[in-house]
C-alpha cells in the first residue's frame, strides 16, 4: 500500500469537521465501488477518511476513483499504484475533457493500468504523475472547485 503521509494521523470515531470547502453547503462525493452509493465528505477529516479507504482497496488492485462535486464536475484520481492519472468532466458530460500530463511526457511505453468499474482500464504512460501530486490536486479539486495549477493538464 502507498503510503499518503497526510493520512497518517487521521483520528477515528465521531469528530465536527471545521468547514473546509468554500460555500454553503458545497460537497463531494467519492466513489469507488459498482453498486454502492460512494461517500459524501464535507471536510477536509473526511476526505481523508474516505481516501484511505480507497486506498485499502486498492491495495488488492489498482482502480480509479470519481470525486464529484454538489455540481456535477468531477475528477477521477488512480490508486494503487506508486504513480496516478487523474482525469476530469465537466457537469455537463461535454468536451472538453481533461487529464493529468505527467512531467516526463513519455509518449511511448508501457501504459498505466486501473480497475473502474467492473474493467481494466488503460492510460498512457504520459499521463503518469506522482501519487502525492494526485492527492493533492484532489484536495485542490475539492477546496476550489478546479484543477490544480500545480499540475500540467491535457485537453483529450
């Protein structure tokens, strides 16, 4: 399992999470499992939680999983692996789309594989960035609303 450094300390059991996200009311939900409803979070003790939780799924094998906003926009982040891809949708399901560049932008070679869903799903291996990285653009995700500028994305 890839350890995430600020997961580490999370505390267990009933807690009152401090507003983390901007706006009234604003929420995300994370995803992971076919059939479940996901887990909705509001601060940033819960966005933990729940990544945590991802990740010890993942530990059995690699998958995505979809962080979607109260309105819509989401970012799908890869966990498992010592590296991740991360891919966002509007709300509106339309182009454009985006995903994550990695820095070395290696156009060829072996792609980066996760289960979504009930499938193997393939990225290429330029779309590879750090899991740390990945984490963080989450949190950005879900703090702002956007992508994150610390991150190089690509229109797919």
């Amino acid at each position: 399992m890839i350890d995430l450094g600020w997961l580490a300390g999370r505390s267990v059991g009933l807690r009152v999470c401090a507003r983390y996200f901007p706006g009234e009311g604003l929420r995300a939900k994370i995803t992971w499992r076919s059939g479940e409803a996901g887990v909705v979070v509001t601060c940033d003790d819960e966005l933990r939680q729940a990544l945590a939780d991802v990740e010890r799924d993942a530990a059995r094998e690699p998958l995505i999983a979809e962080v979607t906003l109260d309105g819509g926009d989401s970012l799908s982040i890869g966990l498992g692996r010592e590296v991740s891809v991360l891919s966002y949708v509007a709300a509106s399901g339309n182009p454009p789309y985006f995903s994550s560049q990695g820095s070395s932008r290696v156009r060829d070679g072996k792609g980066v594989v996760f289960y979504y869903y009930g499938h193997w799903s393939e990225f290429p291996a330029s779309a590879a960035v750090p899991i740390e990285d990945a984490v963080q653009a989450v949190r950005y995700f879900c703090r702002y609303g956007g992508l994150s500028p610390q991150l190089q994305w690509v229109e797919v």
